[in-house]
C-alpha cells in the first residue's frame, strides 16, 4: 500500500491553485507542493494581500490563509517538487489547438506532454501520476508510454481524477463534490487517492473506474451541461416570438424529476475555458473514429452558442435603429459567469466583437475583471488591431458614471451587484429611449419599466 506523504501538483491555475489548497487543508499530514512555470502566478499566490491571489473564488482566501506555509507551497522549483512527490498531479491546460491536424477542434496536449518528459526525466523513485486536467480519452496510454521508456528503473501507475468544480463555486464544489471519481488499472494506486479524498468526502461518493471510462466521463459531463443550457436557449428564441416566457417554461419543465431544475436558464450563450473546448474535442474524437452523425450531434451544441451569442448583438443593433456606428454601448460584465474573475470564452467578448465591427463604442465595467484583461481577449481575437480596441473600447470602474451619454446597456454577467444599482441615476444619464439588454435576466422587469427604460431580455 503506498502512503502518500508529498504530493505535487504541476499547473497553479484555476483548477490546479483551489484543488490543492482543499486537499492540503484536508490532509495536515501531506505536504502539498504546487509548482508552475509563470512566476507571476507564483508570486501572486505566494502573496501576503491575500486580496492578489491570482484566482478570484469566494472562499478561496481563507483556505490559503490556513494551509500556506503549513503543508502548502506555491514554488517554481518544478524539478524539486517532482523528485520530492510520492504522487503528481498534472493540472495544465489542455486549450484547443490552433494549429497543425486537428486545428479548432482538437486538445493541445503539449503541456502535457511537456510534464509527462519532465516527470521521466526528474524522478528517481516509483510515482503516481494523477491526470487531474481534462483530456481525449485514451491519453493515458500516451503518457504511460512516455513515462515508461525512461529505462531509469522507476515505476509509474497511472490515474485519472478528472475535476467538476465549476468557477465562483469552486470552494463550495471542493468541499462538498456530488461524486469524485477515479479511474486506473493499479488497485494500491486507486486506494492511495481515494485515501487524500476520503480525509472528508464520504466514501459513497469516490467512484472508481478504468481510465477509460473516467477520461470520457469528464468530457460527457461537460457535454451533457452545455447541451442543457443550449437546449434552453433554443427554446428562449421561440418563446420570444410565440409569447411564451423561457423562466416560465424552465420552471414548469424542471419540476418534472426526470429532467430536474438545474442549467436551464436561458442566457447570452454559455463562455468558459471547457464547455467549447471539450465540446470540440467529442466531435473530433467522434469523427476521428467515422462517427460522423455523433460528431454532428454534439457540434450542433456549439453551433446553437454562436447562434445566441449573435442572435444577442444583432438583436442590439435592430433595436438601435439599425445602426451603432458612433453610439455608446455600456457592458455590465464582462467575466463568463459571475463570482469569477475568469474570461475566457466569455459571450461578452463576442457580442463586443460584432458590434466592434458596426463601429459601436463600448465601455465596460465589471467587478473582477481588469482593463488590461479586457483588451488582451479583444487583441487575441485579432479582429482589429490593438489601438482600435483601445480607441472604441474603454474600461471603467464605476457602474453608474459609466451610463454617462449611453445609449443602451447590455448586461453580460450576472453579478449579484447589478440588481441593485441606482437604476434611476443610470436612467437619467442616458440619452432616450433608454435600453437595456438583460442578457442573463437578472433584472426586475416591472421595476427597471416604472423607471422609463426600454427593456428587453431573452426569451421573453
Ligand atoms: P489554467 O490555464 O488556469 O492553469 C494551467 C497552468 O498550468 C498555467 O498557470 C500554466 O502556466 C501552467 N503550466 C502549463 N504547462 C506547464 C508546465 N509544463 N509546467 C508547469 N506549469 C505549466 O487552466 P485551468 O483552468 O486550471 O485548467 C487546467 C485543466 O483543468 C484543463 O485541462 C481544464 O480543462 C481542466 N478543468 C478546468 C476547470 C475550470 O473551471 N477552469 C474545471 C475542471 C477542469
Ligand atoms: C463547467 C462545469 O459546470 C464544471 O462541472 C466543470 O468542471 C467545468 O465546466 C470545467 O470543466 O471547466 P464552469 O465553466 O466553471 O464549469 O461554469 P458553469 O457554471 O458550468 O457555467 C458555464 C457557462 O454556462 C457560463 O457562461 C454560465 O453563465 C452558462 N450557463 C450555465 C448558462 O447560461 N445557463 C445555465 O443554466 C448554466
């Protein structure tokens, strides 16, 4: 039976940084180690303003107030904390590719790879290696491969541990997680994790698995989340011309048990680093293995996004009269969800991107997220140049002087604090008809009307 003493974690991001602050609060008695190749992120994890951790996660702060210094470190020392390990975790991103086979569809796995040599390379004595991002199912066979042709007499066994916390909710989702699952071939190696996890998860809820099996769950789960919220979505464009009311609708279908409540709110599309990544990757792997109406059924989820995604924007130009150009449009959000300050993917930068492109002007506030953040999602798109964003596009940090000359406001994230803003300050600095787009239905229609806005939302 291994007994698991130092445990290392390579990749200090979004799932890697509050993964193992948990596991180290958990477990006094391993010492946690987790390394990357940023510095930054490093020094921003390893900082005394607890307010400067790198991640955003209510909650997230006081974890790390308890177990920093105590059995967990943040370093940059990768090969130290590799020889050190009895067990590695490997929390790297695995982004779709954007080059080469597979371009736009499948995962990028150099990172991967990349630790998997280095593991080789560094360690001395027998390992697990936990594969704990989410990847193609049957990547294991890639990194056992790897890990085994090392000729240095080292034993590796192999796990999968793919993470469903969510972002915002990442605390709450660590510490009371619906099941955590475990997939290998080696039965000590199983038990050694499921041992870390036991320390406060009931054991009815650690499942094991073959590797297989627990790869492709993790990419189905994502799969099955994303299919909801574009399922629902589908429906909001139907409900706004028959006069049906999507929350009504979500409501009244979600009470039935079978289908149950949770996901089915319409929005402006789902954004995050996973649904569409891993959503992707399915229909390349499907494909790959001539399983063209699989394929198809799964990339109709994306294509229903984009659809909302566009359907959002256009919706904004129609209503303004059929032009932007000149006009002044406020985003209230810009992060993918609220309670993170995390953008990738964000519908946001989308619907910013078209009306971008009708010469709009947009100012945008958001709680968590920086200006530089801001401008580093509209570059990447490479739609226009980075001084045209930054001429068209300006970031502000108060909500109500940002309405300031507005012709419409758009809400993009649902942070709690925009129900409660002084509408009727925001009303008065507008030039009128007033808009407002609710992009996640999240304002008090009957209120936001008294005041004189002309409001729209979706799927009603
Ligand atoms: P992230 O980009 O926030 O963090 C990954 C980190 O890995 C980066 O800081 C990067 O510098 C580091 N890194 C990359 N290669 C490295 C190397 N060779 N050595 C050391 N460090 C290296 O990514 P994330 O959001 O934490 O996601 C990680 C994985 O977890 C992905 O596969 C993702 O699909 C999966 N996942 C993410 C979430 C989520 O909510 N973000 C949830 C479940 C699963
Ligand atoms: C999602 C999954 O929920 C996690 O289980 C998984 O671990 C993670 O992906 C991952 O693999 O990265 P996350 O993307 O952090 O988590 O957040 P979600 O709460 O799933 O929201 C995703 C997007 O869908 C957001 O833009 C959100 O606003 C949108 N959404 C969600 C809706 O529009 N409607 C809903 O009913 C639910």
């Amino acid at each position: 039976m291994h007994t698991i003493k130092n445990i290392t974690c390579i990749g200090a991001g979004y799932v890697g940084g509050p993964t193992m602050s948990v596991i180290a609060q958990k477990n006094p008695d391993i010492k946690v180690t987790v390394v990357d190749l940023n510095k930054t992120r490093i020094d921003a994890w390893n900082s005394d303003d607890l307010s400067l951790l790198p991640i955003y996660e209510p909650g997230l702060d006081s974890v790390v107030k308890e177990a920093r210094n105590r059995n967990l470190f943040f370093s940059t020392d990768v090969d130290k904390a590799i020889d050190e390990a009895d067990m590695i975790f490997i929390s790297v991103n695995t982004p779709t590719k954007t080059y080469g086979k597979g371009k736009g569809q499948a995962a990028d796995l150099k990172y991967i790879e990349l630790c998997a040599r280095q593991i080789a390379r560094v360690a001395k004595n027998d390992k697990i290696v936990v594969e704990k991002s989410t990847l193609p199912v049957r990547t294991a066979d890639a990194i056992k491969s790897i890990l085994n042709n090392t000729g240095n007499g080292v034993n590796f066994h192999i796990l999968s541990n793919p993470e469903f916390l969510a972002e915002g909710t990442a605390m709450a989702d660590l510490e009371n997680p619906d099941r955590v699952l475990i997939g290998g071939e080696n039965e000590d190696a199983i038990q050694a994790l499921v041992n870390v996890y036991a320390k406060w998860v009931p054991k009815a809820k650690i499942i094991t698995t073959n590797l297989w099996s627990s790869e492709l769950s993790k990419l189905v789960a994502n799969a099955f989340l994303a299919q909801r919220v574009s399922s629902i979505n589908s429906i909001s464009e139907l409900c706004e011309v028959t006069g049906a009311n999507v929350d009504e609708v979500a409501n009244a279908i979600g009470m039935d048990s079978r289908i149950g409540s949770k996901f089915l709110k319409a929005s402006v599309g789902f954004g995050g680093s996973c649904f569409q990544k891993d959503i992707l990757n399915l229909v390349y792997i499907a494909r790959s293995y001539n399983l063209n109406e699989v394929a198809d059924y799964w990339q109709q989820v994306i294509s229903m996004n984009d659809h909302q995604k566009q359907r959002f924007s256009s919706n904004i130009i129609k209503t303004l009269y059929n032009t932007v150009n000149g006009k002044n449009i406020v985003f209230y959000g810009w992060a993918f969800k609220k309670d993170t300050n995390d953008t990738r993917e964000s519908a946001a930068i989308y619907v910013a991107d078209h009306l971008l492109d009708e010469e709009a002007n947009i100012i945008v506030y958001d709680p968590k997220v920086s200006a530089e953040q801001v401008y580093s999602d509209l570059d990447y798109l490479g739609t226009r140049g980075p001084e045209e964003n930054r001429r068209f596009v300006t970031v502000v940090n108060n909500p109500v002087a940002a309405s300031k000359g507005a012709h419409a406001i758009a809400v993009l994230t649902e942070w709690d604090e925009f129900k409660s803003l002084d509408w009727k300050s925001i009303y008065a600095n507008m030039f009128k008809p007033a808009f407002i787009f609710d992009g996640r239905n999240v304002l008090d229609k009957n209120s936001i009307v008294e005041i004189g806005f002309s409001y729209k939302s979706i799927g009603k």
